[in-house]
C-alpha cells in the first residue's frame, strides 16, 4: 500500500542509495575517461572494500578502522592491477579491455568465495549509529543518515581533490586529452595508476559503508556494476558532477519504482537511461568524444 | 654540434611507411622551416621528434642526448616541446590552469607575467576556459603553454592556420619577438609568405623524403623548387 510516509521513506532510500552510486560511478568515470578502460572489475572492487572492510572491523572492532583499513587496501589492489595487468591494454582494443577487466572481476569474486566461503557476512554499524532517528515527520534508521553523510564527506574529498589540487588538474585534463598531459612533459602513466587506484578506492569505500545496509557476499559486486555503468552513462563518460547528479536520479529512479513494484525498478532504470541517450547523446553532463 | 640532429628517421603509422631516412639539423638560436604539400610528413616529423609517433628506426639527439624512442613526456623534459597542430587546449581549465599544468614538470619555468607581456590577450582572458576562447586565443594559450616550459627548441605545426589576418599578424610578431630573443624554432607551415619571413633556413619534405635544405633567402629566387614541391 502506497502512503505518504512510505514515499518519503522511499525518497530517503533513493536518497542512500544514489550517494553511494554517485560515489562508485565517480571512480568508474574517472578511469574511463582518464584511462579509456571500460573497467568491469569495478564491481569487484566494490566487493573487496565490504570484505576488507568487514575483516579489519573483525579484528578491531572499530569501523573506523574498517573505513581506512579497507579503502587503503582496494586503492592498493587497484595500483597493483593497473600495474601488472591493465597497463598492458592501454594500446589494445576495447573488447580486449573489456574481456581482461570482466576475467580480473571473476578472478577477485572467486579469490573472495574461496578464502571466505560464499555465506554472506555482516559489518554492524558503528553503536554511536545504531537504532533509528525520529526526524518528526518519520521515523528513519541512523545509519542511513549516518551513511548519506560518510557518502557526502567522500564525495566532497574526491571534488577537493580534484578540483583544487594539482593532481585533480592533470587528471581532469587528461580526461580531456592524455596524449597532450604527456607532451607536456607529466608522466601520464604515473597518472593513469594513481587514478585507478583512487577509482578503485571509491567504489571500496561505498562497499564498507554499504556493509552495514546490505550485508555482503563475494558476487554483491554484480549487480551494482550494471547500476553504476547506467550511472555514468546518464552523467556522461568522465564528468564528476554528471556522475552525482546520474547517481542521485538513478537512486531515485529505483527506490521510488521499487514501492510499486520491485521487478520494474531496473526497467524504469533503463528506460531512464535511453531517453537520456535520445535526448543528450553524450549524457547529461557529458561531452563529445575522448581522444 | 648542432643543437638538434636528426639522422635516417623512419616513421610508420601502422604499416604505413610515412618518413624516409629524414636527416636534418638545427643550430642553437635557429628558426628552420620545414615546408611541403599537404600529406608530405610535415607534421609526422614534429610528432616524431616530440615522441608523439615513435619513429622506428634513426637518431634524434638534442645537444647530443640521444631521444629517438622516448616517451613524449620525457622528451618534453629534455627541452623540446610541440605546439600542436590542432592546438589541443584543455577545454575545462581556464587559460591560467591550462598555463600552470604546462609548467609543472619544467625545470626552468617562465613566470605567469612573462607569458602575459608577451600575449597581454591571455591575461584578460585567465579565468575564461579553454572551450570559450576564439582560435586565435587557443593559439596564443597552446604556444604559451610551449613557452612556460622554456623549452631548447620550440616545434610549432601550422600556428596560423584557419586564423584570421589580424590573428595571424599579431602571432606573426610574437614568433619573431621569440626568434630575436634567441629562442630556437623548427616551424611548419602552409603560410609561404608567413614562413620565409620567420626562418633562416628551410627544408623542403616530398613524400616523406628530404627533397632540399637552404637559407629561405635563397628559395625565393628558386621558383622551379617552388613550383615543383609546393606547387606554387
């Protein structure tokens, strides 16, 4: 039964759940239109930061712990893919991208069922943010307040860091153009690892702060892949804010569709995207083509 | 020694045989321009000498530092440095953003002043992005954002082309302001007129081959090697 509350409860949900896609499709935009790698691993790495998160959490007891430990891990386990593994594709055809990114997601889903079994595992939220917060017009779970704002912090960092910083500027000109960042004499390849690290890292930290919400499983990674690949084709391949505003529609688009009936929600997903598609060929915030 | 020496490159893109053993030189405080119709290998020989195309075989040294088969963005370091043909502006950064970016790397930047008495367009344009300049503005920031980096020699591919007169004027002067300043130029260019007025000495590229190097005083007296390579 559709209500009022219902539908701000929904809206709120919607609200959760597009942070933290806007978070994952940041990192996944940014290595794409740096690095011009569809990365398909990306969901896996989401996966990894809710396993790394929930073991160091194990061992601590402290999420705050969980939230460094586990991003601090998925950034490595990005660097050291980017450098073994992906760099070798730069030259090479997209589906030879897509193929060794789709392999190197099995590989890290796999890698994860075998050391921790495939029995999904459960990150409590922090005791500060346990229970539910009466916001006077409903009645809300605190972690999912607590998780917009983490989201939001996150989101605020990656803008500060790359907006106003130097490394952000090389970054966001080598979205535009990596051949001209490397004539001018910045070592792109150098950039190229950090950004895949940085992207990996995004979407890790949205998989420890999702922990709590959604407990995790080695393939949790899958489903938020596809949702995330809409995300950034609605913002538009390799814009930051379009990756927000796409993950905040997307979020929306879902939560609200899934009070009326859940199995449409990917439906009106879709459908979101394609008139996008129709409407603004590059996305909404998007331009023209990468070299 | 020269300044740049450059000994049997060859260039391909694919299996595409571009460059064919191209030799030439460039003396420190030089403006050379290499001229040649379209589809020549002009500009496949400044993207080869930048590292943008990485030729196959032959000898690219710069005050004797070999550089053939370097990354671009370690010949950059070395001291040279490419105005692109199609300018290849950041469209995102604003003008001073697009400067700065350029001169990270450099190890003896010029200060944002400079590149402002020198093209006073750019500084009442700083905070405008790349993507909202006129051609004639990108032209000026891409051979500005060469400048910063105070590079040993300066490669420029078709600066005046698709600019206005007035334009053309105005960067005209900039370039020759530089070579008086002692600054070392390989220019190519459509431009004849534009292009015998700057250089002290020209080599002439027919399919990918040198066909003739002189002083540019000299090639206006030889029409027949006009009229034979360039058509004119």
């Amino acid at each position: 039964m559709v209500n009022w509350a219902n539908f701000i409860s929904q809206c709120f949900n919607g609200l959760v759940l597009g942070a933290l896609l806007a978070l994952i499709a940041s990192g996944l935009t940014i290595i794409y239109g740096t690095l011009g790698v569809l990365n398909l691993a990306h969901g896996a790495m989401f996966m990894l930061g809710g396993y790394a998160g929930w073991l160091a959490y194990t061992y601590t007891d402290s999420f705050i712990a969980a939230m460094v430990v586990g991003s601090l891990f998925v950034m490595l386990a990005g660097v050291v893919t980017e450098r073994l593994i992906i760099r070798h594709f730069y030259a090479r055809p997209p589906e030879d991208q897509l193929l060794v990114t789709f392999g190197l997601g099995i590989v890290f889903v796999e890698l994860v069922r075998f050391f921790f079994g495939s029995l999904s595992r459960t990150t409590p939220p922090p005791a500060m943010f346990q229970g539910i917060t009466n916001l006077g017009f409903m009645v809300y779970p605190t972690y999912r307040l607590a998780a917009l704002g983490i989201v939001a912090i996150a989101l605020l960092v990656l803008y500060f860091v790359l907006y106003k910083t130097r490394l952000g500027m090389i970054v966001r000109a080598g979205i535009e153009d990596s051949v001209m960042v490397d004539s001018l004499g910045i070592d792109v390849y150098k950039v190229f690892m950090l950004v895949f690290g940085i992207g990996a890292m995004a979407a890790g930290f949205a998989g420890i702060v999702n922990a709590p919400v959604v407990s995790i499983a080695p393939d949790v990674g899958e489903a938020i892949l596809v949702q995330t690949f809409v995300v950034v084709v609605i913002g538009g391949v390799g814009s930051f804010p379009g990756a927000i505003i796409g993950g905040l529609i997307a979020g929306e688009i879902i939560s609200i569709t899934s009070m009326f009936n859940p199995a449409y929600s990917y439906v009106m997903l879709f459908v979101a995207m394609t008139l996008v598609l129709v409407l603004r060929p590059h996305g909404l915030l998007g331009t023209a083509g990468r070299e | 020694m020269s300044l740049l020496e450059v000994e049997g490159l060859n260039s391909y893109y694919g299996d595409s045989h571009i460059l064919f053993d191209v030799s030439m030189r460039v003396e420190k405080n030089e403006v050379v321009a290499l001229i040649g119709r379209n589809g020549a290998g002009k500009s496949t020989t400044l993207k080869s000498l930048m590292g943008v195309v990485r030729p196959r075989t032959g000898s690219i040294r710069l005050e004797g530092e070999e550089l053939a088969g370097r990354k671009a963005h370690a010949v950059a370091r070395r001291g040279m440095q490419l105005v692109h043909e199609d300018r290849r502006i950041f469209g995102s950064l604003n003008v001073e953003e697009n400067i700065i970016l350029a001169g990270l790397t450099a190890e003896n930047r010029w200060p944002l002043d400079r590149i402002y008495e020198m093209f006073p367009r750019l500084k009442e344009r700083r905070t405008s992005r790349g993507t909202d300049l006129s051609g004639g503005e990108q032209q000026m920031l891409a051979i500005a954002r060469a400048l910063v980096r105070d590079p040993r020699v300066v490669l420029l591919d078709e600066p005046f082309e698709g600019l206005a007169p007035v334009i053309v004027r105005d960067l005209m002067r900039a370039c020759q302001d530089l070579a008086r300043a002692g600054q070392t130029i390989v220019l190519v260019e459509q431009n004849l007129a534009a292009t015998l007025a700057l250089a002290d000495r020209v080599y002439i590229i027919n399919n990918g081959h040198i066909a003739h190097e002189g002083p540019a005083s000299e090639l206006k007296k030889q029409p027949e090697l006009l009229q034979r390579y360039l058509g004119v």
